[in-house]
C-alpha cells in the first residue's frame, strides 16, 4: 500500500516532527520493490509494532506499508499519524485466502456434502461428479473423456453477519490458474510416440502449453468464467474447477494418445476495480498460496467406432487427476 505523508499545514510552532505509528502486522519500506530507509529509518519491528519519526522538513515524502499477517477480524491493523494533538488513523485489513478442501474423486451428491455452499453455477458443472470419468460419446458439452476437480478456498478474515460483503467494500477475488500441457500420439500400433506441436493450437482445442514466464500470470482461465466463484459465500467460501478433457474425434485414425498436464491454482485478489475481472493475464494480487495438481488421461480407439477416443481402460496408474507432485510432461507415459 502506498502511503503519501504530506507537510502539516499550518506547521506549529516547536513542532518539527511528525510521527507514524504502525500495529503489530505491518512493515514501512521506501520503494515498493521493498527497500528499506536508509537514512532515519523507522524503529521496531513488525512484530510487535514501528515507529517513525519524521522531521517536518522532509515532507513531502512517499513510503510503502507491507502486511505481513492475516487479519483476524476487519480493520484490525492500522497505520496513524501524530503531530502535535493532531492525528490521522487509517485502518487496514490483511486479506489471505487459504486452500480448503479438494474433490477428485467423488460423485455430485457427495461432492455437494464437503462443499455444501458451493455455488449452482458449479454445481452443474459436474453433473458426473470429479475424479477419472467415464467416457461420454453423448455429442453435447459433456462429450468426450474427462477428468475433473473441484478446489475450496477460505477467505479471511471471516466476515460477520453485520460485515456486509466482500463485493460491497469493492473487494473482488478471483480463482484461476497457470498450467503446462502435453499431447503425445502413436499414429500407428507399431508407431512411435510422437508430442503434438504448438502449432496445432487452435478454437477447437489446446496441443501444447508451456508454463508462463512471467511469474502470477494467469494461462488457463477462460473469458467466460464458467470454472469460478463469481463471489464469496456466507461462509467465506470460493471455488474453482477444471475438467481436462479429450475431445470424441479421432478422424486421423491415431492408435493411442496421451494428454498429460501440470497445474497450479491459486487466487487473485482485486481492490477497487469497480467489478470483478477475470481471464488470462497478469492483474492484480496473488492471495493465496499455490495449489500443485496434474491430471492424465491415456486414450485408445473406442472399441465400436475408432473414429472416436475412449479412455484406455485396464491401467488407471496412467488415467489420473489429483493435487501433489508433477508428472513428467516431456515423455510419453509407457
């Protein structure tokens, strides 16, 4: 947060200093880059508390608060600043967002008992439930072989029922998602494994992905926002969702095919956008911590028409979704 300490006006006579005070849970820096006051810098620590004191001449000047905790309740920090018998108090809020629950293996009722706010908007998103899903060869939205998984995020400070909410205080979050994907394919029984390039990238689907550079940028959260809260729950929860899917078509009469990747969840915060926003990019603040999955789904021609995929059966260590270590992406699985 950028703090602006502007020259008292009037100036009081014998008063030559200016003082800021901040609560435990707060840091003063000088850049936003996090470089410290070399010259009168402020005294304490963030533990327990700083102290400032700022001669009259210096001002105008410009600082950077850090929060370095999570709230406990609303405006439970603040910074204040003293001069004479005068003083300004801002109060501050450290939001974080911690990793809930995780589904990657349940049906829609018992997916509905563990996130039972989960919103109606997710919850027709998995009509199947999550986990390693049977193939559908239903031409519709559900066609195809599916993975699916479902994530819980708590948001805190919890809010009391006279808090009113988040999106009141034009507070937005928004849960999304970096990822790295690989499609390997054998043409032929006897065939080699082949990865698909990123050329073949387009409308109707996504070969290959690389990691982003830039770090916090969001690669794989969708213009549409089907896979998200859209707002926090009475309870101070929020979701997200994936389904990595392989479409039905197999005209190019492929024998095998793997689509492996790795991903990592976490949630943005947005302060004063006016709205929430969403999509790929890089916006606002990271709030929360990372949450690792992978998800591999190995397909083969279905047995009644090999111009469609279904999901090799017989070796589920090789059709998987679920949180924890990566899987190696730049090899077919054998």
């Amino acid at each position: 947060m950028m703090l602006v300490i502007n020259k008292p006006d009037p100036v009081l006579p014998g008063v030559d200093t200016l003082t800021v005070y901040t609560t435990n849970g707060l840091d003063i820096w000088q850049t936003p880059n996090k470089v410290p006051f070399l010259n009168n810098p402020p005294q304490g620590n963030p533990d327990q508390g700083e102290m400032w004191e700022i001669p009259i001449a210096s001002l105008p000047m410009t600082a950077y608060i850090e929060v370095v905790r999570q709230s406990q309740a609303l405006k439970d920090m603040y910074v204040k600043a003293q001069y004479g018998d005068f003083a300004d108090q801002i109060p501050i809020t450290g939001i974080w967002v911690s990793p809930g629950g995780v589904s990657a293996g349940q049906t829609q009722d018992e997916l509905l008992q563990s996130f039972p706010d989960l919103d109606p908007a997710l919850q027709n998103y998995f009509p199947r439930g999550t986990g390693v899903l049977p193939t559908s060869l239903t031409p519709n939205y559900y066609a195809g072989t599916t993975n699916a998984i479902s994530f819980q995020w708590h948001v805190m400070p919890l809010r009391g029922p006279n808090d009113g909410t988040w999106e009141n205080d034009n507070i937005f979050f928004d849960a999304t998602r970096q990822m790295a994907l690989r499609v390997w394919y054998k043409p032929t029984p006897d065939g080699v494994w082949t990865m698909a390039p990123q050329a073949w990238n387009n409308s109707s689907g996504t070969w290959y992905k690389d990691w982003p550079v830039k770090v916090e940028y969001a690669n794989d959260d969708p213009p549409y926002d089907i896979d998200s809260s859209k707002q926090v729950t009475a309870q101070g929860n929020i979701y997200s969702a994936d389904e990595p899917t392989v479409q039905l078509d197999n005209s190019a009469n492929w024998n095998e095919l793997q689509y492996k990747l790795n991903a990592r969840e976490f949630v943005r915060v947005e302060i004063d956008a006016g709205s929430r926003v969403s999509g790929n990019g890089w916006n606002y603040s990271r709030g929360s911590d990372y949450v690792q999955w992978h998800s591999e789904i190995w397909c083969v021609p279905d047995a009644l028409d090999a111009t469609m995929w279904a999901r090799r059966t017989g070796d589920n260590l090789h059709n998987e979704i679920g949180t924890g270590d990566y899987i190696d992406l730049g090899q077919p699985t054998e």
